[in-house]
C-alpha cells in the first residue's frame, strides 16, 4: 500500500477528514491538494514545476465547451420546472391510469421518466410531482410509505435518463462523447423504469389495499377528451425531447448546442401555457447561476487536489491498491460500486464524480473495461444518492412539501424498497454490459474499403491507391511522382 510512499494515502485521508468536518468540498479540495504540495516540494517529494500548470488548468476549465451544456440543461430544467408541464402530464395521466389499483404510482413513474428526459435534475422532479400527487395519494388510501417511496424513486430516474447532468460530468472527466454516454444509458434507464412498473404491478396484486384504484368521480370518463389532455401534454414534451437527444443522436448538434435547443424549446413551453414570465426567468437564471458556480468552484478545487495527487504517484497507488483485487474486472467493478455507495452517504454527485473518478478511470482502463460502461455503472449507482437514509436528498424534498401527517420514518422506510430495485440494475449493469454497449453497437459502423475520394481535376472518384506501384511509389492517375530511389539520399537499385 506504501509502495509508493505515505503522502497519497495521507492526502487521501485528508480530504476525507476535511470534507468529514463540514467544510466546502471546493475549498477543502484545494486546501488538501495545495497543503500537501508545499510539504512535497520542501521533503522533495513533488517539483514546483508541477504547479506551473494549473493556471493552463484553470483556463481550460473555464474554456471547456462541453462543459457549457451544464447551465443550459439547467436552465432548461428550471424554466420546465415553473411553467406547469408537470402538472397538467400529472393530473392527465393519473386519471387515465387512476381506475386500476396502483393507477397513480404508474402515472407517478412513466411522468418522472418523461420530466428525467426534458429536465435533467432531480430537485425539479421529486418537488413537483410530490406537491400534486402526493396530497391526492394519501387521499384516496394510499400507503403513506409506499406513495413517497415511489414519488422519490421517480424523481431520481432523472440521474440516468439522458440528458443527465450526471452523465454530461461523467463524459467530461472519462474524455468520451457525450452522445456516446446517452446511448449507453438508453438500456438501463428502460430497466430502471420496468422494474420499477413491476414492483408496483406486484404490489397491486399482493397489498392492492395500500395503492386502491380512484373513484370515478374523481378520475371522470375514460373519453377523447381525457386523451386529448394526455396528448397536449405529452406531444410538446416529445418534441423537446427531440430537440434535446435527437439532435445529439443523429449527429446534428453538439450536447452544448442541443442544451440552448433545449432552452428555446423550454421557454416555448412556457409561453404555450402562458407562464414565460419575467420573474420566471429571473428565478431560473439565479438557480442556474448557483448551480454552474458551484460544479466550476469544485473543479477548480479538484484540479488542485488532482494536480499534487498525481504528481506525487498517486494515481500510481490507486492503480496498484486496485488492480490486485480478486476477481478481475468484474471484483474490481463490485468494489468500486460499494465504494461509491458508501460515499454517496456523504458526497453529492458532483464531488463524487470529480473527485473519485479521475482516481478510477486509469484502473477501469488498463483493466480493459469500456469507459462508457464503466461511466453508466456509476451514474447508475449514484442516483442511490439521492435515496438511501438519512442523507438522501430526494428524502430531504420530499420532507419540506410533505404534510405532518406523514412521518420521516414513512419517508426512510419507503425508500429502502426502491433503493433495492436500483441496486438490483447496478448488479444487471455489472454482469450484463451489453444492456449498456447494445446501443453503442448499433451505431453506424464504416467500412474503410469502401471510402472513396473526390478529387477535383483528377477524373472524379477516386479509390484509395495501392502503395508500392513501379519502385514503391504510389500511383495516381495524372500524378506524376519521381520514384523514390531518385530521390536525394535514397539507396540505387539492386542496393
């Protein structure tokens, strides 16, 4: 473990202690990487020379495009959190599902799945959806446990379905394609949703009491008009969703250029029901503005920590504590995901994501583990950040909107079924990557002997030319090339 000497597990322990004691994860970051860069130079452990490069660090943060697409799918959750989409997707969808048993939670999943894809953040899902569904639920009888179990479980879909701000941040720091990191996410975010529709069907059989179908007064007639609601609803956040992942897929824009897409498209939402207000916008450019000062702050941090880590080999011994793990890829995959789960007891998904993956992703990698894969694996593990007790954010919204009635033990108890169902896609993940690569395989793939070329002036299409015609030269028609043994310092034939 000390192979490579005691300053990477000591910086390793500090940050842990640092981040333990309540302060800012950016500044403690810094604080860590800066600290313990001072103490290498002076033990001459660590070269000043290091340090020379974190001004250029800094400005390629602040200078990295695909890092742009974070405030706008922000933004674009923002605005769709206030400009009642949710609502109307909510109150048509229950009533079209309310006259079965489990008829809500349905509705609850298949809208948080449909808000995942258009806004990207968890606060906006879990918020709103608890607001209207939940007083409805307890209601009409619904299992205090079960109705905010589910209302949090859907609202944390949004950490997998693209355009997850998650997965934006994973692509950033594993150097792939974020378009590459939606695809590999299509797969489980379709699980996700059907395990979480069957544990729901289950239950309706097994306890229908706990989730009773709505009276018919409540829910009305099955008619067009119902269907006309539903469709107002779900056409517009179709189209959005077009905007935002289709372009991405079909190669026609860019994450950052589909994220201001996707802000147009939000804002025509809005004004479509008549909410494209100023103080709207305002609230959502202050929302967005906190939240993009804090993702580059921690960078900046990490970058620091980062920076003196890997200086002093410490990305050395992570790679030698890591890749001696029994099992291969598949134990050193299992260990990892424990790691992560524990940490996201304490860590946001942010701090996670910059701090612990650029430590991983060289192991992953010299392990032969595909980066994508690797990268939804994690993403799809972290969303259990958000719902296992005590610290689970999505527990937190859903207490502050939640009446007296309902008990923060109902909230904790309720999650734990769910968090179990998103454990039990982190094990298919691991065991079966194809749920994963399926979708990056089905790419377009190109088949280098049928490239031709254009070359004007020279008769039209081209083949690519066989290299080695008279003396090694290649052959192009109305290209004349001296053979090489004229060339000056060439060997003379027979030579």
């Amino acid at each position: 473990m000390f192979d490579f000497g005691y300053i990477p597990p000591a910086m390793f322990l500090g940050m842990v202690i640092f981040m333990l004691y309540g302060f800012p994860v950016a500044f403690s970051l810094a604080a860590v990487g800066l600290f313990f860069g001072i103490i290498g130079i002076i033990t001459g452990h660590f070269s000043e020379a290091f340090l020379q490069a974190l001004p250029l660090r800094f400005f390629g943060i602040v200078s990295n495009d695909l890092l742009l697409a974070i405030p706008f799918f922000t933004f674009m959750g923002a605005v769709l959190e206030r400009c009642g989409l949710a609502e109307d997707l909510l109150e048509g969808t229950g009533k079209l599902f309310g006259g079965i048993p489990g008829g809500l939670a349905y509705a609850v999943i298949l809208v948080g799945a449909v808000l995942g894809a258009i806004t990207g953040t968890v606060a906006a899902s879990v918020i709103t959806m608890g607001v209207i569904s939940l007083p409805i639920m307890l209601r009409y009888g619904y299992s205090p446990r079960l109705a905010t179990g589910v209302i949090a479980a859907s609202g944390t879909i949004t950490q997998v379905i693209p355009p997850s701000l998650v997965l934006v941040v994973l692509a950033d720091q594993l150097g792939r394609s974020v378009g590459d990191m939606y695809l590999g996410a299509i797969g489980p975010s379709i699980l996700q949703v059907a395990i979480f529709v069957l544990f729901i069907l289950v239950m309706s059989i097994v306890r229908p009491k706990s989730m009773p179908p709505l009276p018919k007064e409540i829910r009305g007639d099955l008619d067009w008009a119902l269907l006309a609601k539903v469709l107002m609803g779900m056409v517009p956040s179709m189209v959005l969703i077009f905007l935002v992942l289709g372009t991405i897929f079909m190669g026609l824009a860019t994450p950052t250029e589909a994220g201001a897409l996707g802000v147009v498209g939000a804002m025509a939402l809005a004004a479509l029901h008549r909410r494209l207000t100023w103080p709207l916008i305002r609230e959502a450019m202050t929302s967005t503005t906190h939240i993009t000062s804090m993702v580059v702050m921690i960078l900046v941090g990490s970058t620091c920590f980062s920076l003196v880590f890997q200086g002093m080999d410490g990305s050395r011994w992570i790679e030698h504590m890591l890749s001696g793990i029994p099992g291969g890829p598949v134990g050193f995959l299992i260990f990892v995901n424990i790691f992560i789960f524990v940490l996201a007891f304490f860590l946001d998904f942010f701090e996670i994501a910059f701090i612990v993956i650029p430590m991983l992703a060289p192991v992953a990698s010299s392990l032969g583990i595909d980066l994508i894969w690797f990268g939804v694996l994690i993403c799809v593990n972290m969303q259990t950040s958000f719902m296992h007790p005590p610290f689970g954010f999505a527990l937190f919204y859903l207490r502050s909107i939640a009446g007296k009635e309902v008990k923060t033990s109902d909230i904790y108890m309720g999650a734990l079924p769910w968090v179990g169902m998103q454990l039990i896609l982190v094990a298919i993940v691991i065991f079966w990557p194809q749920s994963v690569t399926y979708w990056l395989d089905r790419s377009p793939k190109v088949d280098p002997s049928s490239i031709k070329i254009e070359v004007p002036g020279f008769g039209g299409q081209l083949g690519l030319p066989p290299v080695g015609g008279g003396n090694g030269s290649p052959q192009i028609p109305g290209l004349s090339l001296p053979p090489l043994n004229g060339l000056p310092g060439a060997p003379a034939p027979g030579k």
